[in-house]
C-alpha cells in the first residue's frame, strides 16, 4: 500500500511539472514578438512577400505579375533593405495580389509580409494591422467638368468669400448636385458626414472605382467626384484629362501607409529604416515623379517630416 501510495504522489508530481512547463511553453511562445516570426520567416522562406492591388495608380499596377508604382518601388527598397540586414542577396520577391476586400486578412493571416498598396491608418484598420511611416499625404479633392458653373467650382474651390455653412450661398449651390465617391471608402464616410453636417441636399452616388466615378463626371451622369488627387490623376484616360480638373483645395488630410501583421517591431523597423532612407535618397524626387508628379514643397516637406533621425 505505502509503495502504490507513493507510486501515486510521485506521478501527480511529475504530472503537476509536466503541466506547469507546458504552461509555461504557451506563455513564453505568446510572449514572443510576432516581428521575429516574420523576420525569421523570411529569413527561412529565402523570400519576401509583397502584396498589392492591382490597377491602384499611381501606387500599384500590374496582374498576376511583379507590381510597378510608387508603393512598389518603395516596396522594393524594403526587399533590399531585407536582403542587405539577412545578409543574402539572393533573396526572392513574391508579389502577391490580393483585392481591396481581403487585403488585411492576407496580411494577418501572414500570406503577404508587407502590403504595397498604401491605405488610411484609421481606427479600425489599425485593430487588424500595424502600419509604417507614412508614405503619400493623401486626401481628398473635388473633380469636376471644365465646363462646371462657375458657382460650383468656386463653392468647392472655397472662393465664395465666406466659408460652408448651412444656408450659406455655397451650401445653396451644392444642394440638388449629384457627388461620386468610391463605395466602401473613408471618402464616402467623410462626404456623407459633411453633407449631413451642414444640411446639403446633395445626391451621394456610389461607384466601385476611381474610373468608374471620373466617367461619370465626364458622362454628365454626376457633377463631382471625391477622391483622392493622385489616384485621381493615375486612373485619367486622355478623355478624361481634357475634360475634367482638379480642384487645389485639400478637403482632408489623410496620410496612407503600408500595412503589416501587428506586433512585428523588428519587422516594423526594417521596413521604416528603408523608407526613411529612402525619403532622403539623391534619387527620391526622380522616383517620386515617375509615378506622381513633381516632388513640390508641400509634399518635399511631408517627406521631411516623416524621415527618421539617426
């Protein structure tokens, strides 16, 4: 009896560590830093993995491919700054296109390490994603007819002399217009929060691209187009370039960034170090203006202001 008696103790001894080390094994694993994972990752796969969204100008073009941009070429700054810190140059970039619906899941799921198609740090994004330094200063802008009344140009443009408000004259000329704006997008959550705010009777038409709401405007089948100036500019057909104009007034500010898993710091610092880096690199105006235009002061500065100091 004493020997079975003390056969017993000792295995729910034994047991209680065993239990306690595994406990322990969970914790730790839960206690490591999803950046390591990715790093390591890398590191293990011989490739990086960029995803991006095919037909986003001037971030992002390309299907089934490698992607050209702005984003994928500051993406690729990233890939050789990740093959210079693992020390093999023979690392492989995979270029992974994924669409606007399921690019986060992609992203948590750890099937792109990095999303080269730049999108809003809002809120909600940012509880599935961490992001980068920013890399564009977005925002939104009105486009319209060249051929627009001149009371609505100048109501969007803010030259009526006096700022929108209810029952003001410019919020008269907007009421009754018709305004575009991408389906799904912060733009459409911004414009109908405005136009709420400030009682403008105004018809908000939902369209699934940037394309889609230019020909619209082009068609006369709306009267503006929300949108962001760059997207803007990089989804223009000539058509659409001799018939339309971009206002100047920035309406928003909304800086975009890359998107990667949460909790990857060593993969975060990578990747902002080859930004920062980048941003200000001889050759950065050059690059800029491949794929958006001259580098001006206000987005000369913005760069400046997102550059890491050593």
């Amino acid at each position: 009896m004493r020997t079975e008696f003390a056969t017993s103790r000792g295995q729910r001894a034994w047991l209680a560590r065993a239990v306690a080390a595994v406990a322990v094994s969970f914790v730790v694993v839960a206690a490591l830093p999803a950046a390591s994972q990715t790093v390591d990752r890398i590191r293990a796969a011989g490739r990086i993995r960029l995803g991006y969204v095919a037909d986003a100008r001037p971030f992002t073009v390309g299907q089934g491919g490698a992607a050209e941009g702005f984003g994928a070429a500051l993406c690729q700054r990233v890939a050789d700054r990740a093959k210079a810190q693992l020390g093999n140059s023979s690392l492989t970039v995979e270029w992974v296109q994924v669409t606007a619906d399921n690019r986060l899941r992609e992203v948590q799921q750890g099937n792109v390490d990095l999303l080269c198609t730049p999108m809003p740090q809002t809120v909600a994004a940012r509880q599935a994603v961490a992001f980068s330094l920013p890399v564009f200063p977005a925002g939104v802008r009105a486009v319209l007819r060249n051929d627009a009344a001149v009371q609505l140009r100048d109501a969007l443009a803010g030259q009526t002399g006096r700022v929108v408000w209810r029952g003001s004259p410019a919020a008269t000329v907007l009421g009754q217009k018709s305004f575009a704006v991408m389906q799904g997008s912060t733009t459409e959550s911004w414009l109908t929060g405005a136009l709420a705010s400030l009682q403008i009777d105004a018809r908000i038409v939902p369209v699934p691209d940037y394309r889609t709401g230019l020909q619209q405007v082009v068609n006369h089948d709306v009267d503006v187009f929300f949108g962001d100036r760059a997207v803007v500019l990089g989804a223009m057909d000539d058509a659409a370039r001799d018939s339309l104009t971009v206002l100047p007034r920035l309406l928003t500010h909304e800086p975009v960034a890359f998107a990667m898993a949460r909790g990857d710091e060593d993969f975060r610092l990578l990747v902002d170090r080859a930004l920062s880096d980048t941003y200000k690199s001889a050759d950065f105006a050059a690059l800029y203006g491949q794929w958006v235009g001259e580098l001006d002061e206000s987005a000369r500065a913005f760069f400046q202001w997102n550059t890491l100091p050593q």
